[in-house]
C-alpha cells in the first residue's frame, strides 16, 4: 500500500514542493528589482528636488537686492517653494502623502518660474537630469 501512494501522491509532492522553491526564488528576485527599482525612483525624485532648490535659491539671492512690491511677492514665492522642499520627508519612503506633496512643489515651481517670466521644464533622461529655460 505504501508503494501505492508513493508513487499516487508523487505528482501532488512535486508540485508543492516546486511550488515553495519557486516562491522563495520569486520573492528573492522580486526584492532585488524592488530596491534597484525604488533607488531608480529615489534618485530621480531627489535629482528633480535639488534641481528646483537651487534654481530657488539661485534666484532669491538675486532678487534680494530689490525692494520693489513686485519683487516682494517673488522673494515670498521663492521662500515658500524652498520651505516646501526642505520639509519634504527624503528619509521616509512610507509617508502617505508623498506624491501628494511632490506634485504641490511642481505646482510651486510652475508658479515661481512663471511669476519670473521663466519658461522651465525639469526633463530626466537616460543620460543626465536637466532644467532648460
């Protein structure tokens, strides 16, 4: 009898055990790709971010030398995109509003650059990021 279900059970044995390696070999495979995807990702999101920084601070420097109301409401433009970015949470990946928060910069930067009459677009490519104006 014990021959019996050896050889009946066989077909279920090996399935259950092909099953388990290539679940843990899925798994390893998939958290690979996941870390060389959100590093991609972080990369890309940082580079776009320190971007907009610098352009505004760049820019609020230059426009500290003058005084005039029009000027005022850039400087106070300016400042309220670089304490955006400077409370955005880098360090943390889990952080419900993420994109939510990313997309209220780009909206702040889109208002900087046309309250400056500056025509910007942050493109990220194979070979290098960029700001054109």
């Amino acid at each position: 009898a014990d021959l019996f279900d050896g050889i009946v059970m066989a077909e279920q044995r090996f399935h259950g055990e092909g099953f388990q390696e290539g679940l843990a070999e899925g798994s390893q495979a998939g958290m690979a790709e996941g870390r060389r995807s959100g590093a991609l990702h972080g990369a890309r999101t940082g580079s776009e971010l320190g971007c907009y920084l610098g352009f505004a601070l760049t820019w609020h420097c230059l426009l500290q030398k003058c005084t005039d109301e029009k000027n005022r409401k850039k400087i106070r433009a300016l400042d309220s995109l670089i304490g955006m970015i400077q409370k955005f949470p880098y360090e943390d990946p889990t952080y419900d509003k993420l994109q939510e928060d990313l997309e209220k910069i780009r909206g702040k930067f889109k208002q900087v650059c046309s309250m400056l009459n500056i025509q910007a677009d942050f493109r990220i490519g194979a070979e290098s990021s960029s700001l054109t104006f």
